[in-house]
C-alpha cells in the first residue's frame, strides 16, 4: 500500500498502477457515497450512476467492489419486497376483474416484475413475437372474411 496521496488512499496492483478505492468518495462526499451504493442496489446502470453522482466510472467501480456485500443484501431484500408486491398485485388483479382498479393493479404487478427481473438479471420466460402476415395471407383472410360476412347476413334475413 503507499503513502495517501493528497487524502486519497492509493494500492498498487500487479503492474504498479494506483488504484482507486473509493475511500476519498466516502470521507469527503459521504452522502454521494451512500446514493452510489442504494443507486448500485436497486439495480441502475453504472452510466446512469456516474451521470447522476458526477463521478467516474472507476469511482462507481471502486463503491461497487468495496461495497459489494452490501449492496448484494440490498438486491435481496428489494426482490423480496417486490415479490410481495407483484403477489399481492396478482391477487387484487384476480379479485377487481370488471372493476375499476384492474388498471392500476395491473400496472403496479407488471412494474413489480419488470423490477424483479432487472434486479434478478433474468430474461422474462415468456417472449412476444409479432408476425405479419405477407400480403397474400391478407387476400386469403380477406376473402375468409368475405365469405364468412355473407354467411352471417344470410343466417339474418
């Protein structure tokens, strides 16, 4: 370890270059410090961090190793809460079918998810795929169609 440099804490690693750790960050900007580690908890980007903190990377680096442990516990528990939201989201879905909260249910479960999955780094298991039908799958459906309109005013009269 060498001697602070200017209050800053330097190591060395195996090719002699300073390191950053992080302690300057914690000493003089202790608050910008706390945010780096909840923003790193809660799942943000290390570009967004930097952005937002006005730090550097390495800076958000150095919290992210330093704090490691921490910000581990931190991802659990949000992911339990957020499980219990999504639950209990799920369950009030179920419950106000025909009613006016669904809406709202509907978007608190699916923010709750999307979090969990984010937090989890998981991809989702279900994937939307859109196929558009070529041009003469559209006559061929226009002329189902067709059929089935006449049909229907025959049955009608």
């Amino acid at each position: 370890m060498n001697q602070p440099n200017h209050g800053q804490v330097l190591s060395t690693s195996r090719d002699a270059r300073p390191r950053y750790t992080g302690e300057l960050l914690l000493r003089t900007r202790p608050k910008i410090y706390r945010q780096i580690v909840r923003l790193l908890g809660e799942g943000w980007s290390s570009n967004k961090i930097c952005k937002w903190c006005h730090v550097t990377r390495e800076t958000v680096r150095a919290v992210e190793h330093r704090e490691a442990a921490e910000i581990s516990a931190r991802k659990k528990s949000i992911v339990g809460i957020l499980s219990n939201v999504a639950e209990l989201g799920a369950s009030r879905m179920e419950e106000t079918i025909g009613k006016a909260g669904l809406r709202d249910a509907t978007i608190g479960t699916g923010v709750a998810v999307d979090k969990i999955i984010a937090l989890t780094s998981q991809t989702p298991d279900v994937a939307v795929q859109v196929i558009l039908p070529t041009p003469e799958e559209r006559a061929e459906r226009k002329a189902i169609h067709a059929k089935l309109d006449e049909i229907t005013r025959k049955l009608a009269s």
